[in-house]
C-alpha cells in the first residue's frame, strides 16, 4: 500500500450491459484488511455516513473500497433487482481482490447493501472472503415484521457481524435476536437507543462501529 494516496478514485466495469461504476478506495496506512462497503437503498457511496465510518476504519487499520449500484451511479429512483445489485457486488470483490491480493477481504454494507452481500456470497464465496459486516441489517420492512429477508444467511459459510440499533425499524429487536441465535457464525452487537442511521440521540456512532468492526475483524484473522 506504500504510495499510494489516502484516498484513489476509479472506475470498476460490472459487465458489457451495466458498464461501469464508480468507487473509492480508502487505504489505511498499514491495513490489516479491507471490507467491500456498499451503500444503502437510499444513499450512494458519498454519504456522509459513508464517508466517514470509511475514513474511521482506516484509522483502525481497515481499508475500504465504496462504491455506487449500478440504480445510483445513473442516478435512477429505484433501487436495482437483486441479480443486478449482486452481480455488482461480484464485480466490486474480485476487482478488490486484484487491487490488494495480499490483503483478506470483508464484504460490508449499510442496510440493502449488506443484504445484497450476504444474498451473492450465499450463492458463491470465493475462500479469500473472510466474513460479512452488517451495518443495520434490514429484517423486514418497517412496520411489516418477518424473517423472510434471512433465510439465505445459513447458506453462507464464513462468519457474519450484525451491527444493530435497538430501535431499529427494519429488524425489531426479539426477531434479529432469534435469526442470529439460530446462526452459529454469527456475532450480534447491538447499539443501544440507535435508530436505523445509527442515530443515538444526535449523534452518529461512527467511531462505535468502527471499535466493533476492527475488534471483530482482529478475532477472525486470529483463527
């Protein structure tokens, strides 16, 4: 990682129909890891809440490589089908990979972003994917709870980290807590008083997450 900038931006293809999308990859000086982060259905890769739990992990050692779907890149309403928004998070793990060969990587995502992480690599996950972050988990929709939305997450064989507010409208407290009881892979943290954005009364628990990504991610690789 030596020389290169703090922050690089670049362009990543997904395939000759979507084309391309746009990234940026945050190194940290001495990175013991780096996580694919993909942004929430409603927030690109530039969100404030992306921006800056990026630049968190770094300081903890953690390089990042955000990035747009394919629906925000062209700036669309609506969020892409899950074969398209998991077939970019394909694209953004192998580009990963190629960029930092030598680092393990971490899929990570805030919301629809996590799920469509977890969604693909139920389906393929290549060795060198070390576990899955989940920032908020979105269970279900709000006011509409279920289980649904978790039923491919036994599929999945490296270890999850479920990062969750309590009041969380997407993943009602008791439901969240059975699904990952059920998961012997999994680790669940929960963040007292935090809404969905991670909002405990006016703050946001950027540097909280990061403590728990970075603590999570030194017990995985000391297996």
């Amino acid at each position: 990682m030596s020389g290169l900038p703090a922050v690089k931006e670049i362009s990543i293809e997904i395939s000759t129909s979507l084309g391309s999308i746009s990234a940026t990859l945050q190194s940290a000086n001495q990175p013991k890891a780096v996580i694919t982060f993909a942004h929430g259905a409603g927030a690109g890769k530039d969100h404030p809440f992306m921006k800056s739990l990026s630049l968190e992990l770094a300081n903890k050692s953690i390089s990042s490589l955000r990035f747009n779907f394919p629906y925000m890149e062209h700036k669309k309403g609506r969020p892409d089908a899950a074969p398209i928004a998991e077939k970019t998070v394909e694209g953004v793990m192998l580009k990963t990979h190629e960029l930092l060969p030598d680092l393990p990587v971490f899929g990570a995502g805030k919301s629809f972003g996590g799920r469509m992480t977890s969604q693909r690599l139920s389906k393929e996950c290549p060795e060198w994917v070390k576990g899955i972050i989940f920032y908020g988990f979105p269970l279900h929709p709000t006011g509409a709870p279920g289980t649904d939305r978790a039923k491919h997450l036994d599929a999945i064989p490296i270890p999850l980290l479920f990062l969750q507010g309590t009041r969380d409208t997407l993943a009602e407290l008791s439901l969240i807590k059975g699904v990952t009881k059920k998961l012997s892979n999994s680790t669940l943290v929960l963040f007292e008083g935090a809404d969905h954005s991670f909002k405990i009364k006016k703050m946001i628990a950027i540097n909280e997450l990061a403590l728990e990504t970075s603590s999570w991610i030194d017990k995985i690789l000391a297996k």
